[in-house]
C-alpha cells in the first residue's frame, strides 16, 4: 500500500464559552474537518491523504488552527471557504498559502501577551 502523502490534522477542540482562550470548534459541530473530509472524497484524495481530527494544537488564539504533516505547514483563521483552495493549492499544487500560514515566529506564542504559550 503506498504512503499517505499528507495528514491534515483538524483542531476540533472545545471550550465553553467565554474561555480566555477561544477555541477551534465553539459550536461543537467539527464543521471544518468535516469539510476537509467531504473534499477529499469529492476528489478522491482519500486513500493517500487524510483529514485527522486533532486536540488542541496549542495555537488556540490563532485558530481555527490546521497543520499538515509531514510538510509542516500550519495555518490559523482557516475558514470553510478557504478549504477548496488548501486542498488545489497546498495538498495537490504543494504551494503555501501565506495568508493562512502561521509564521514560525508566531507559533507557540501567546498572541495575547507574546510570550511562549505554556
Ligand atoms: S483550541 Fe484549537 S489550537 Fe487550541
């Protein structure tokens, strides 16, 4: 069987409301990686790609958070509607979207005071 070419893993992390931190998934519904999942079908990706629910990736204040491995490429405030274009742009084209990648300088950072998130 050959190799998953990507995992993209989905935070469905829930917190109840008003939590300082937010969360990925208030609504509980896992709207986003359902999405993921219903464009992989429609594109018949999934034997080799996979679209994993995920616990908190610790990015909590830039989420809707998603990371693709092994490319190692995280995106914060992903919407529904950027998910047509992570799948043509990012999984099939192997481009970075900028405008949804988190830079590394921003990552484990606490958004709200910078420091390195604990
Ligand atoms: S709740 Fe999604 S990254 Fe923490």
């Amino acid at each position: 069987m050959p190799k998953f070419t990507s995992h993209i893993f989905v935070c469905c992390n829930r917190r109840e409301p008003g939590n300082s931190r937010g969360c990925c998934n208030p609504d509980g519904s896992e709207a986003l990686r359902n999405c993921f999942k219903a464009e992989l079908k429609l594109r018949n990706l999934g034997p080799l790609v996979r679209a994993n629910k995920s616990g908190c990736l610790d990015q909590c204040e830039l989420g809707p958070t998603v990371v693709i491995y092994p490319q190692e490429i995280w995106y914060g405030g992903v919407k529904l509607e950027d998910v047509p274009r992570i799948i043509e742009e990012t999984i099939i084209a192997g481009r970075v979207l900028e405008d949804l990648r988190i830079p590394d300088e921003a990552l484990n950072r606490n958004k709200m005071d910078g420091r390195p998130s604990s």
